[in-house]
C-alpha cells in the first residue's frame, strides 16, 4: 500500500530538478528518506515487515540517499566556485 508520505522524498526530488532552491529541496528530500528509515526500522522491529523485505527496502534507500548525498555536494561546490 502507498500511503502519502511515501512519496513524500520523491516530491522533494522532482521539486528540485524545477527550483531556484535546489539544496533546500535536496535537503528537505534528505529529511524524508531519514523519516522514511525510521519507518522502515519500526516496521521491522513491530515485524510487520519481514527481515528480507526490511533488507531490500532499506538497500534501496541507502541507495537513494546516497544520490541524493551526491546532489547535495554538487551545488554547494558550484556556490563556492561562484563566489
């Protein structure tokens, strides 16, 4: 089932390919997957997710935020470079 604040990072992804304010957005993305993680770890922890689900998902997190990490980085050296 998806529920609202499930997409609530992607959200934030797509607003930022559009924004002015691409780092606030990034970083409100950011936020999400990191409420995102606790959900999932809650999930598992209560077993209402089973241990090979709560792997895959949080593999593809991580994976995510590791993108997202990356995008962060890249602006904030275009700032400085512009300065």
């Amino acid at each position: 089932m998806i529920y609202p604040w499930n997409l609530y990072p992607l959200d934030s992804l797509v607003a930022a390919a559009y924004s002015r304010e691409k780092l606030a957005r990034l970083e409100q993305g950011n936020l999400a997957l990191e409420q995102l993680r606790f959900l999932l770890r809650l999930s598992h922890d209560l077993r209402h997710l089973n241990t090979r689900g709560y792997e895959y998902a949080t593999g593809l997190v991580d994976e995510i935020g590791r993108l997202i990490g990356g995008w962060i980085k890249q602006p904030k050296g275009l700032e400085e470079r512009e300065h």
